[in-house]
C-alpha cells in the first residue's frame, strides 16, 4: 500500500475499533488507489480519502417492539449517512442477528462507490438491525417496522436518504415501513423508499434487478472474452432474492444452475434447479433449501456438510453474504475448472479468496459492480417517483441492461487507463472513486 494510504488506513483502524468488515472494506478499494493518488496529488491534498472513510452522519437508535405474547423486546438500529457528493444517500436495510455498526459501515463504504459506479445521482448509505425476522409472524415484522420508522422518519426523505431492501427486508417490510413513513409524516412522499410495491410507486424489474444484473454482468465478462453463458454449468450459493432472479437469468441465457444454498447447506440439481419450486419454498412458504430438494424428489439432493463451491462449475455466483467463500472455496473452485466468478451479494469472497482467482487467471467480478442492479433499478424507480410516471418492464430492463454494460466497460477503462488491464475489482474501485472524489472536490470542503 502507498505511504499515504496506509496512513489513511491507520487512521481508519484507529478510529473504528472491533470493526473487522469495515477494515477490509477499506483496504480493498485502498489496495487499488496507489497508482490514482501517485496521478492527482490534489485528491490527497483536500483530504478526500479520509473524508471518504468518516461517514456524513451515524445514527444509531433503539427499536422496542411487542410479540405475538405480550413480551418486549429491544433491538438496535443503524442508518450511516455515508456519502452524499452524487446524490441523496441511497442503500439498502438490513435486518438479521449479525448486524453491528462494523457491518452498515462496511455495506455503506461500499455502496459509495457501488452507487457512483452506476452514472446515477445517488450518494451511499446503509442501514439495519440486529432484529433476527427468522419465525416471527407478519403482525411482529409490522409492529417491528413501525417501531423503527418511528425513529427513522426524521432523517430520511427523496432529497435527503432513501432506504430499500437487504437481506431479511423485501417487499413486505418496505410496505410496513413506507405505510408508517406516511403516517407520521401524512406525505405520500414515494420517493422516500426504494423496493416498493407495482401498485403503490415500486419499479417494474426492481425485484429481479439485483440476481438479472449480476448475470448481465457476467455475460458482459464472457462476451469480451468471445463467450457466452450459453451451455454453461453454474453454481448460486444463497436462496434469496439475489439468487434466484439469477438463476432465473442464466437459465434465460442458456446456461444451467446445478445447486444453491442456504446457511443450513446446499441443494444439488443436476438437471437444473426448478425455479417455480424454488420460488414457492422461498417466497411463498419462506422454507428452507432443504424443503426445495425434498420436494423435487429423485433429481436433486440436499448436503449438509461441505460447501457449495465443492460442486464444480465453470461459473460461480456468490450471492448469499459477506465473506462466506474463502480461500478453502476459491481452491475447490479453481479445481473444478471454474472460469469466472462474480459476487451478487456484497463482498462475499475473503482477500485470501480473490487472491487465488487472481493467481490462477478466473476473471472476478466485485461486487461494487456485478451487483449494481439492484441499487441502479432503485435509482430508475426514484426516476419514475418524481416524474409520477411507472414504466413498462422492457424498458425498464433495458435501461438496467445498458447499465451494466455501462459498469463493465468503466471498469475495464480505468484498468486499463491506470495500469492492471483486465482487473474488473481494481477497476471497480478506480472508476467509483475518481467519479466520487470528483464531485467531492468540486463541493468543497464539508
Ligand atoms: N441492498 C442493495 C445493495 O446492496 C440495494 C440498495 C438499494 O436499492 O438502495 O446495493
């Protein structure tokens, strides 16, 4: 790492004790900036990079709720105002037990460059509880909604913060969110959440946008490389809504998705998963992979131990949730004859993990860019909000496509332009900061 970052890096370890994922978030995109900041001194000369690393704002605030047997409860929430020199701060919640203040920043750092990436006016921010959605009804997600949106609503708006979804937050809890947002505020202010449903201000394709986008990516990959994912074996770790418009996608383009996973394990499917079962034991049952491969019978099996990455495959999606393919997984990868990898959720694949793909020529795709879809579908939707418009869902999916062929050739550019052709993660970093520190430079010092 250069002097001056490491500096800066110091700084960050100093200033956010305990705060692992947010460390190694930093130190990603750091690892990329040496020959940027070596280029334009002046971005280290109005200190962008240590602005860059202290959020705008952080609140951290107390959520009470009531079960379904009287019993009270306290949770923890976090919205960190990350940046906003593109736009207002703009990403997602995330509710599930593992969230502390280490993971939002993490997830907001991220979403920066994720966001400035896109072209689209949008800053970055992110936000979430510890509250664990795991077997509570839907009267104890509501009353658990309301009682954060109680809090929230003073810091968020269109111009100000726009939260959507993460994981363990979809459409129903953006529903119960949007409807106390207009009950506290007596706004119908759309544009205030991102996610929503098609009949009250949601984006037609904002639901498939995260899992059809990362496979965009993906076929952008191939396509540079005179391939395609047509007759391609392809492996999905996850079940969420990342996953399976994924999977949806590469069976659109031809390719077959062999297995997919939860955190209980993984579900093998040689013939190919079978989407309508797997979306009626996720998004209607909300079960568990184990069911989907009791239910499919004789074709598929569930595996319990192991890893997903020990199915081989010519392309790999990860797309369940931080760090969980590691240098262990990247080598069975690798050995399976794996081609390509891209990361559908955020940062699922350790330093140790890219290092091997880097070393052993399996092109990688980070998740700033691969999984830019589903914030840039957002950013479509707060389009379609302000001008009270809704679009139809080919062109919306038009948009999102040349999106992501916008993404992979400003990453491929920037490598390029700044010495590592062909590195899709240096590049992601490069082309995110320079368009932020940009802005950030020409606003000022604040
Ligand atoms: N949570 C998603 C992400 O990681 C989407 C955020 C949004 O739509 O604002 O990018």
């Amino acid at each position: 790492m250069d002097i001056h970052l490491q500096e800066q890096y110091d700084e960050v370890l100093r200033r956010n004790p305990g705060e692992a994922e947010f460390h190694q978030a930093v130190a990603e995109v750091f690892s990329s900036l040496g020959t940027v900041v070596a280029k334009h001194p002046h971005y280290a000369d109005a200190a962008v990079i240590s602005r860059l690393c202290e959020p705008e704002r952080q609140i951290i605030f107390r959520v009470p709720w009531t079960d379904d047997n009287g019993r009270i409860h306290i949770n923890r929430a976090f919205r960190v105002e990350f940046n906003s020199a593109l736009g207002p701060y703009k990403g997602g919640l995330r509710f599930h037990p593992s969230v502390y203040l280490g993971i939002i920043k993490f997830l907001g750092f991220e979403q920066i460059f994720k966001n400035a990436l896109t072209g689209l006016p949008i800053g970055g921010g992110k936000g979430g509880s510890d509250f664990d959605p795991k077997g509570r009804s839907d009267g104890e997600i509501m009353r658990f909604c309301q009682s954060l949106m109680t809090e929230l609503y003073r810091h968020i708006g269109e111009y100000t913060d726009v939260p959507a979804g993460d994981i363990g937050v979809g459409g129903r809890e953006i529903g119960y969110l949007f409807g106390q947002y207009k009950r506290i505020t007596n706004r119908y202010e759309s544009g205030v959440l991102t996610g929503k449903g098609l009949s009250w201000g949601g984006s037609r394709v904002r639901t498939e946008a995260t899992g059809y986008g990362t496979v965009y990516f993906v076929d952008e990959m191939l396509r540079a490389r005179g391939e395609s994912l047509d007759g391609k074996r392809v492996t999905v770790s996850g079940s969420g809504n990342v996953a399976i418009y994924a999977i949806e996608k590469v069976h659109e383009l031809g390719g077959t998705v062999v297995a997919c996973s939860d955190s209980a394990g993984y579900a093998v499917d040689e013939k190919g998963i079978d989407l309508n079962l797997l979306k009626q034991v996720k998004e209607v049952r909300r079960g568990r992979i184990s069911e989907y491969a009791d239910l499919r019978g004789g074709d598929a099996s569930f595996v319990a131990d192991g890893t997903i990455w020990d199915v081989p495959a010519d392309v790999a999606l990860p797309c369940a949730t931080q760090n969980e393919l590691t240098e262990e997984g990247a080598l069975a990868l690798v050995k399976g004859g794996c081609q390509v990898v891209a990361e559908g959720a955020n940062m699922p694949c350790t330093p140790e993990a890219t290092k091997v793909f880097s070393g052993a020529g399996v092109l990688f795709a980070p998740g700033k860019a691969a999984n830019a879809g589903g914030v840039a579908t957002s950013a479509l939707e707060m389009q379609q909000n302000a001008s009270r418009d809704s679009w139809s869902f080919e062109y919306t999916e038009e948009r999102l496509g040349n999106i992501m062929r916008g993404i992979h050739d400003r990453c491929l550019e920037a490598a390029d332009e700044y010495g590592s052709p062909g590195d899709y993660q240096f590049g992601a970093n490069v082309a995110g900061f320079i368009r932020v520190a940009d802005a950030m430079l020409a606003l000022g010092v604040i």
